[in-house]
C-alpha cells in the first residue's frame, strides 16, 4: 500500500507531463485563453518541486511533516506566482515585500531540492557567484563586479527572464519533456530490445560479438534517448550479462558499456537536453547542431569498437553462439517499434517540422504500433505509469535547470562572465591550445558533481565568448564545452553511467570508471581536434570534410591499435601510436 505522500509525488510527476504536452500543443490559445510562457514555466517548477520534497523516502514521522509542509509551501508560491505573474514582473524593480518573500522561497526551495537530487556542487556554485557579486568592493578593479545589493541579487535571481523561470527552465519543459516521453514512450514499447536483437543480429556472429552489441546496441538507442544513464540501465540490462556469460571481466564489460552508453548523448540525432540549448544559444536549428555532430561521434564509436575487437583478442572471446543469437531475435512485427523513431528523423530532418511537434507525433505513433507489435491495447494503468515515469525522470531535471538558469542570471548581473570573458581572452591571446585545456580542466571539475546540462549552460556562459574571441568557431566552441560536460558520466569519483553499469555487473565503480575513460580517450581528443580544425563539423562541405577527416580516421586507428595491442611487442605500439600521433598532428597543422 502506497503512502498518501507518494501518491501525491506520482500525481505531481504526472502533472509535469499532461501540462507540459498542453503548453506544446499550444492548448491554452485553442481555448480562447493564452498566457506568458513564464505562467506555464512557475507551475511547472512548482510541480517539480512538490514531487521532489514528497518522494524522498523520509521514515520519520517529524521529517515526512516538514517536507510536506515544504512541497505545499513551494507549490503554493510557484502557482501564486503563475497566477500573478504580470503584477509581479511589474513590481519587480521596486524590491516589494511580497517580491522578496517569493524569491526568498523560491530560491531556497530550489536550492534544498537541488542538493538532495543532484548534490551540493551547483548550490556551491550559486552561493559562490552571490558572494563575488556581495564583495566587490574587497576585489581589485579588474575583477570587481558591478555593484548590487543583495535584494536585488534574491528577487531577480528568481523573477527576472534570466532567472530561475529563464532559458534553461524553457528548454527543459517545452523541448526536453517532449523528448524524454518518446524515449520512455519507446522504452515502455519495447524498443529497446529490438534494437538491441538488430544489434545482436548484426554483430553477434563476431569474434566478441557480445561487447560488439553493446556498443552497436548502445549507439543506435543513443541515437532516439539523448541520455547516458537511461542507455546505460536500458541496454546494459540485457548486454552486460550477455558479455559476462561471454567471459568478459565484470569490470570490462561494464566499462564498455558505460563508454558506449555515454557516446549516445553524442549520437545524432537526440543527443539531450545540452545539444537543445546549444541550438537555441546558438541561434541556429538543431539540424545544424546533428550535423555538425556526426563526423565527431563516428570518430568516438570506431575507436570505441576498435577496442572493444582488441578486447575480444586479449580476453579470447569468441562470436555468440546461434542460440544466444536465436534468443535475441525479434518476431517480425516488432519491427513497427522502429517506425517511431523513423517518424523522428523525417519529421526534424526532411519535413522540418518543429522540435516538439516531431517528437510529440513521434511519441503518438510509438502509441499506435505498440499494440500492433506487442500484442493488446495498453490499460489505463499502464499509460499511468508512463506519465509517472516521464514525470519522475523530468522533475529533477527541471528543478536543476531552473537553478542552471539563476546562477547564468547571476554570472550576468554581477558582470562576473564580462570580467572571465576578459581574463580569459587575454589567456587564449597567448595560446588557443592554453585556453581550451583551461576550459576542459574547468569542465572535467564541475562535471565531478553535476550533471551534463549544468556544466553545459555553466561553461557556456563563462568559456564559450573568449574561446570565439581567441578564433575559435561559435559551433567548435559550444561543442567543445558539450563533449567535456559530457565526460562527466565516465568520469570518477561520481561517474554517472560506470556507476549504472557498475551495479548491474557487480563490479567496482572506480575501477569500471577509469576503464570507461581509458576507452574513451578519443572523447577527450576530438574537442581539440575539432576547436581547431573547423572542418570536422562541416559534412555540409564534402571535400574539405573529408580531406580532414579521412586522415583524422587513420589517425585513431592506428593510435587505437596501440593503445588496445596489449599482446603485441613494445615496439610495434610505440611504432603504430607514432604513426597515429603525426597523422594526427598532421590534420592539426595542414587543417
């Protein structure tokens, strides 16, 4: 028997869904009755918020009151604030009471709910950016920030369209909500393991052909999820034993799959919630962001794969059997599964349609041939669970982006990112290559603690406008700063996705952790590569792609095969990573 509290949280994360598709489909202006985007975003954080502070799984009988008690209150300021919205922003520059005992609430409730979810890094981060805003006067001139007084820090940290309810908060619950219920959609549908059978057919017969899979399998679910930790449980579920009835070590066939997992938030064409706000701080469509992303994310997987065959070699692992191939095919209908993600890609792609129209007609048609693959119409019970799912899986990324959003209002109103931009730019004056490590040390620190989509907004703020004023390119400067927030999920002590696949094979999270980044040493070549040679991510421009790209492909071959050939002899290592190192140096300088 569920709590009452707990039927709440579900009655919450199902709200987040049906009102974030009723924003999409634009239903209040069907109505008669259209409201301020900020309306929808403050009720839909007040929802994120009430279902944060009442699935917590407090046991006592003091603590499940008080947090409680704190998911009303929250709720109570965020739905008076999307009721009153237009009166408020009116009153903002004048500090009022009320005002103030909002943003007061507003902040602390999302800070709290933050570090419960996501740990304390961003509310760190916040705090330290409020305590550079507060002591201007103790800094020197060419780091002090523009004076502020603290109320005015609280109210437009959390009123202000840079605020709380700003671009980070919008993106996740109109762009992103959509994505994540196609990719529950799809999961719940059964998805998943056709790809993964497609995978299993295409790979299995080879010599490893259980690691193969998990990456095939990993690559192609990437392509539709966007996300690493839900690749990693979805298709790790079924590949990581695979792997371990194949013989692989527990750690190694973790590893694998963490590194497999994490590249699909690299894989065109959803790469999640990071790749749809670069689109929009870009200013381009997000078709241009997936082409440019595709050279970058096949150099990632050949690598990946290349290792995994070197693997299969030290370890002596053979192809999968015919019967484990057998128990991994699909019946024929259940094919239909991919017709959602077909629907997808034609709908971004070759009809352009918008974001969230493509991936809301996607998730219809995942409805629609379910029952015609799987069997019966789903109960109503089962499309609950759905909207609970999507739900839980959102809330915790809405309240993290809405902190994202304050602490970018912040960076702004105290003109911290103005004085980085400078610092930064007389940096890379020196040296590109001294301000990309710089940006990538900063990212791999920040990325120990946070989730992608924060390091992201964080590091774009602050490193994207030197990187583009020391010659870097808008597109090369955002990925950059996308792939190393990325980095974060393989990267110990915390380790998102080694810490997901870890648990499903029984193995050390550290150890599974610098595996997965052993085998990702590509992940952490290409950003340089790309930053300084354009070119990578121009597919559009057939020859000068592939007169960089074609050497570059060589390059980690060989490179691959030195770091992998572990039965080989010393010299042919150093000989084949030589080799890989100047044609890798060579795209550098002639590119």
């Amino acid at each position: 028997m569920r709590s009452g509290r707990l039927v709440a949280a579900d009655l919450a994360a199902a709200a987040i869904v049906v009102v974030g598709i009723a924003w999409v489909a634009d239903l209040p202006r069907w109505l008669g009755q259209p409201i301020e985007t900020e309306r929808y975003l403050a009720l839909a954080l007040g929802l994120a918020l009430a279902q944060a502070f009442l699935d917590t799984g407090a046991t006592t009988a003091w603590r499940r009151g008080l947090e409680t008690a704190l998911a009303i209150v929250v709720f109570g300021v965020c739905l008076w604030s999307a009721l009153n919205f237009q009166r408020l922003s009116g009153d903002l520059p004048y500090l009022t009471p009320e005002i103030m005992a909002l943003s007061a609430v507003l902040l602390l409730g999302t800070g709290v709910a933050v570090w419960r979810q996501d740990g304390p890094s961003l509310v760190f981060f916040l705090l330290g950016v409020a305590a550079y805003a507060g002591i201007g006067d103790l800094l020197p001139t060419v780091i002090a920030p523009v004076p502020i007084s603290v109320s005015r820090l609280v109210a437009y940290s959390a009123f202000d369209a840079n605020g709380l309810i700003g671009l980070p908060l919008r993106i996740a619950a109109e762009t992103v909500l959509v994505f994540i219920l196609f990719g529950q959609t799809l999961t719940w549908s059964g998805g998943g393991q056709v790809l993964s059978g497609i995978a299993t057919l295409l790979m299995g017969r080879f010599r490893g052909g259980a690691a193969k899979v998990a990456v095939v399998a990993s690559a192609l679910f990437g392509m539709i999820s966007g996300s690493a930790v839900s690749n990693a449980s979805t298709i790790g579920a079924v590949t990581i034993p695979t792997m371990r009835r194949a013989g692989f070590p527990a750690e190694v066939a973790a590893a694998v799959e963490a590194t497999a997992s994490t590249g699909g938030q690299i894989m065109p064409p959803v790469m999640g919630a990071a790749a749809f706000l670069m689109a929009e701080f870009l200013g381009v469509g997000y078709g241009d962001v997936v082409i440019a992303a595709i050279g970058p994310a096949l150099l990632f997987y050949l690598s990946v794969f290349m290792q995994v065959d070197l693997a299969a070699v030290r370890y002596g692992m053979k192809a999968l059997g015919p019967e484990e191939i057998a128990k991994h095919r699909s019946p024929p209908r259940t094919w239909l599964l991919l017709l959602p993600a077909v629907v997808l890609c034609l709908g971004l792609f070759a009809m352009s349609w918008r974001l969230e129209s493509a991936a809301v007609l996607a998730t219809a048609a995942a409805l629609v041939v379910s029952p015609l693959a799987k069997g019966p119409w789903p109960v109503p019970v089962e499309l609950w669970r759905l909207l609970v799912a999507t739900g839980r899986a959102m809330g915790p990324l809405l309240v993290m982006s809405a902190m994202a959003g304050a602490i970018v209002g912040l960076i702004n109103l105290s003109g911290l990112g103005l004085t980085l931009t400078f610092l930064l730019a007389n940096l890379g004056g020196s040296s590109q290559i001294l301000l990309l490590a710089a940006t990538a040390l900063v990212a791999i620190v920040l990325g120990l603690g946070m989730p992608t989509t924060a390091v992201y907004v964080l590091l774009v703020v602050s490193f994207a406008p030197p990187l583009q004023q020391a010659g870097i390119t808008p597109m090369a400067a955002h990925m950059f700063v996308f792939y190393f927030g990325i980095l974060s999920m393989i990267t110990p002590p915390v380790a998102f996705a080694a810490m997901a696949t870890a648990t499903i094979a029984g193995a050390d999270v550290s150890r599974v952790g610098w595996l997965a980044m052993r085998m990702s040493w590509s992940a952490f070549l290409l950003p340089f590569m790309f930053a300084l040679v354009p070119a990578l991510l121009a597919p559009q421009r057939p020859l000068l792609f592939a007169g960089v790209f074609l050497p570059t492909v060589a390059g980690i071959v060989f490179v691959t095969r030195a770091v992998g050939l572990v039965l080989a002899s010393p010299r042919r290592r150093w000989l084949e990573g030589a080799l890989g190192a100047a044609l890798l140096a060579e795209v550098l300088i002639l590119g």
